[in-house]
C-alpha cells in the first residue's frame, strides 16, 4: 500500500519540528462547470526544521505524530 503525497507551500514554520502546509487544488463545479481553487492546511512533520516559510515542499501521508500530524516531510518540490 502506497502513502498518498501531496505537493504545497510551506505557510508557517515557527512550531518547533512541525510545519504547517497549503495545498492548493482545482476543481470544477457540478452545475456550472466553472473552475475553481480550494485549499486545505495540513500539519507535517519537518524534523530538522529545515524548510522555511514559501517553500515549496512535498509532504507524505503517516501514522499519527500527535494530535493533528498525520503528514510528514518527504524533500522540496521540484517546481
């Protein structure tokens, strides 16, 4: 079973060992078919907090660190 990865901008870096990342997706409405951004926040864990805010950055799906990291850092998008 595969971890799914997610690509984002890193929005905030001052937790200690955590980083908290904005994924951006496109959508498409059902009824208008007009295409839209929506975004979500997720906690990842950086553990030698070396990834600084607006950075670009992929994040893996992982057991839970803590109440809400469920993701961890995997390297910097290649973009």
């Amino acid at each position: 079973m595969t971890q799914k990865q997610l690509t984002g901008i890193v929005v905030s870096d001052k937790m200690d060992k955590t980083i908290v990342v904005r994924v951006e997706q496109l959508k498409k409405h059902s009824k208008y078919l007009r295409r839209f951004k929506a975004h979500e926040t997720y906690k990842a864990h950086d553990e030698k907090n070396e990834y600084k805010e607006g950075e670009h950055v992929v994040i893996e799906e992982t057991r839970p660190l803590s109440r809400d990291k469920r993701w961890r850092v995997i390297g910097k998008a290649a973009i």
